[in-house]
C-alpha cells in the first residue's frame, strides 16, 4: 500500500497550525493576565530610554510560525521558529537575571508541545502502520535476514 504523501504532509501542517494557535494564546494569556510579569517597563542601558515587554511579548508574538521539513516528499520534522526572547522567557534568565539567579520561569512553550506528540504520534502512525506492516511482509516472503 503506498502512501498519500499529500495527505500525510496535509495532517502533519494541521496539526503544526493547531500548536501553533496554541503557542500563539499562551503568549497572549502572559501578556493579558499576567501582566506583572510581561509588562514591566525594561531599562534600555546606557539611553535612559525605558520600553515595555510587553514589545517583546509581541515581538515573539509576530515572531511565531510553523514550518514543516519533508525529505523524499514525506514530512520529516516540525520547526516552530520565534526570537531568542522567547527562550529566555521560558527559562526565566535576562540581563537582569543571569543562570545562577534566575527568574521565575514561564512555560509557554514545551508543555504545548508535549500535550500535542500523542496526536502527532497517532498521525504518524494513521500514514505509516500499514507501509511498515506490508514492508516487514515482504521481507518475511523473501526469507531475508536482519541482524
């Protein structure tokens, strides 16, 4: 049985687009509800300048996207790409508050993601199960060994 690559790389940008909404209200939730930890006015050194974070949020907001990698026509890998502020966000680290004194962390990200493997997982698994299952066949039919 061969594979539908459109279909497989149609479910497999679906559920990026889902994460990515996902992803998307999770920084929207950070600077809507918790605004005393987004919006504080950040210090711009050496300008006497002041600007919000809650720039930044948006900045990372806008920044957000999702793209989906093929190789041989089948999806291979989802890249959600956004600026170097979200990763400090999510680790709790600025100029301010270096690794060793870190501030509090904000999961917006990683538990998104980890909530939505099992239905990458069953996606997966919808377009490749019977290929894996009539290639291991074959092999038995043709009494090849594997080591």
């Amino acid at each position: 049985m061969k594979i539908n690559t459109a279909a497989y790389k149609g479910d497999v940008r679906q559920w990026g687009k889902r994460q990515l909404d996902e992803l998307k209200r999770n920084v929207r939730v950070l600077t809507n509800h918790e605004k005393h930890i987004l919006i504080k006015t950040i210090r711009v050194k050496g300008t006497g300048r002041a600007k919000s974070s809650r720039l930044e949020a948006k900045k990372l907001l806008d920044s957000l996207s999702v793209k989906v990698k093929t190789r041989f026509d089948f999806p291979e890998r989802v890249i959600f790409p956004f600026v170097r502020h979200g990763v400090f966000i999510a680790k709790g680290v600025s100029r301010g508050h270096p690794v060793a004194n870190p501030r509090e962390k904000i999961d917006w990200f990683q538990t998104s993601i980890d909530e939505g493997i099992e239905e990458l997982a069953d996606i997966i698994l919808k377009h490749q199960a019977d290929t894996a299952v009539n290639l291991s066949g074959d092999i038995v039919n043709k009494k090849a060994v594997i080591l």
